[in-house]
C-alpha cells in the first residue's frame, strides 16, 4: 500500500519561493514611500519642536535681561538709598555740631555767669537767712540745670570725642570696668598717617557712629552677656575705621541675632554712615561684634587724591 502523503504537499512544492519582480517593486515602492512619509512626519516635529526651543529660548533671554535691568534698577535705587541716607545723617550731624556749639556759647555761658552772681551774692554778709537760702535752692537748681545741659550737650556730640577716638574707647572702657567690674582691654593698630579728625566732617562722623556703637555694646554686654573680660579692638587709617567688640560671655541665641539687643538699630546706624556690622556669636562662646566704616574725606581744603601726598 503506497505511503499517503499530505494533501497540501504539492501545492507547497508548487507554490513560488519568490514574489514576482512586479510585485516585489511595488512592495518596496511602498516601503519607500512609507519611510518618506514618516521622515516628511519627524522633520516637520522635530521643526515645530526647533521653533517651539527657538520661541523658549527668546521668552528666556529677555526674561534673563529683564532680570538683569530689575537688579540693576534695584541696585542704583539702594546705592541711592544709602547715598540719601548717608546725606541725610551727614546734615543732621552738621546740625548737631551747630545746635551743641550754639548752646554751649550762649546758654551754657549765660548760665554760667548767672551761678557764678549767686555765688557772689550769697558770700554778702549783710545778706538775710531768708535770701541767702533762697539763693542757695537757686543754686542748687541752677547746677542741675547746667549738669542737664551737659548731657544734652554731649548726645549732641560726645565730648570724649573732642580728643580723638582712642582717647575716648579708654575712657569709656575705664568707666565701664569701674562700673560694672568687667576686665576691658583695648587693642589700637592706628596707621601712622591717621591723626585727629583735623576738622573732616566725614571722619568726625565716622568716629561719632563707632563710639555710639561701643556705647551700645557695651551696654548689652553688662545685661545679657554674663561676660569675665571684654576685649576691645580698634583699627584706623586714613581710609578706613574699624573697631570690634569682643567678649567671652553666653553668647547669643539664634533668634536674637535679627530680634532685640538692640542689634538692628546699630546696623541700620552704620549703614546710614556708609558702613556694615558683623555679628559672630555662638551659645556659650561669647560675641563679637565688628564695625567698618569706610572714610570719605570731605574737606575742601584737601581733595581726596592729595591726602597721600600731604600726609
């Protein structure tokens, strides 16, 4: 009996291993105009992606310039700020100066001349009990005048300072340690070229602003420090004024770095005047506080690029 073989087998045998070259064209034809299609189809995304980068691109650009113009617009509105604040602290300084020196001259003298009569007047023997007590009180109310009329006098303008700033941190600094039993040391490096003031609004203002800070230092140290020794260290040249403060207290808390103590007004102070503090504090580690004020020579007898030469 002969062996079956499948019915598809011949058709399998006689079937084309092959398309025919016709088809075969048109296959690839379509191939091909399928795979432009899709070319034609990523060019033109990746063209509406390229517009869509270039339009990103110029919104980020001008966003960048527009930035740049703001914090260049911010940064002249500061500097004119502090030019203001600055002219404004030196006006009021000026004013000051004028105030104390007119009180001292007129009033001051006035009141002067007035105690030393009283005191000729109370030395007249033929003088009655009555009047002479009179006189007395009189006296007595005329030196507490004159004592009040110091104090204004020298918030105006520190008479310390009359005799340079260094002088004036030694004295402060004395009466601070008689005050308060605080060990104070003063550290001076004073370049030397730099003298008194020699009458130069500037530096005058300047030295005002550091010993207003040295007194508010100070004063903070006595109250919340809980400090055994205070060291003080000033530094002067014809440019530049710094002093710090220095002590080995508790330190201060985080929070109070930006709240209380005094600490912003002090800031604010020194930049009025053209200068910035530093703050350096750890828990338990002590403070220092450091103020630099740079020096703007406003004499008009010696332009600022002829001080080197005349010192």
């Amino acid at each position: 009996m002969p062996a079956l073989l499948p019915a598809s087998s011949d058709a399998a045998i006689d079937m084309p291993l092959f398309w025919p070259p016709a088809t075969q064209i048109e296959v690839l034809a379509l191939c091909a105009m399928l795979l432009a299609l899709l070319v034609l189809a990523l060019l033109w995304r990746l063209r509406r992606q390229q517009h869509a980068l270039r339009g990103l691109q110029a919104q980020l650009t001008a966003s960048h310039q527009h930035q740049g113009e703001s914090e260049r617009r911010l940064l002249e509105a500061h500097q004119q700020l502090c030019a203001l604040a600055a002219k404004q602290d030196h006006v009021c300084h000026g004013e000051r100066l004028r105030i104390a020196r007119d009180i001292h001259d007129d009033l001051g003298q006035y009141m002067l001349a007035l105690q030393l009569e009283i005191c000729v007047l109370r030395r007249n023997p033929q003088l009655p009990d009555w009047m002479a007590q009179g006189l007395l009180m009189l006296e007595d109310h005329l030196g507490l005048a004159l004592r009040s009329l110091r104090a204004i006098l020298n918030n105006l303008r520190p008479a310390a300072l009359q005799h340079g700033l260094r002088r004036a941190i030694q004295q402060q600094a004395r009466e601070f340690t008689r005050t308060c039993g605080i060990p104070c040391k003063l550290e001076a490096f004073e370049d030397a070229r730099t003298g008194a003031n020699n009458g130069d609004p500037g530096r005058a203002e300047a030295e005002a602003a550091l010993y207003r800070m040295l007194q508010e230092a100070l004063s903070n140290v006595a109250r919340h420090a809980c400090a055994s020794e205070v060291c003080i260290a000033l530094a002067s040249s014809p440019s530049l004024l710094s002093l710090s403060v220095r002590d080995n207290g508790v330190g201060l808390p985080h929070q109070s770095r930006r709240r209380g103590y005094g600490l912003p007004g002090l800031a604010e102070r020194l930049q009025a005047a053209g200068g910035q503090l530093t703050l350096e504090s750890k828990p338990g580690q002590g403070t220092t506080l450091l103020a630099a004020i740079p020096i703007v020579s406003q004499r008009k007898d010696i332009a600022p690029d002829q001080s080197e030469i005349c010192d």
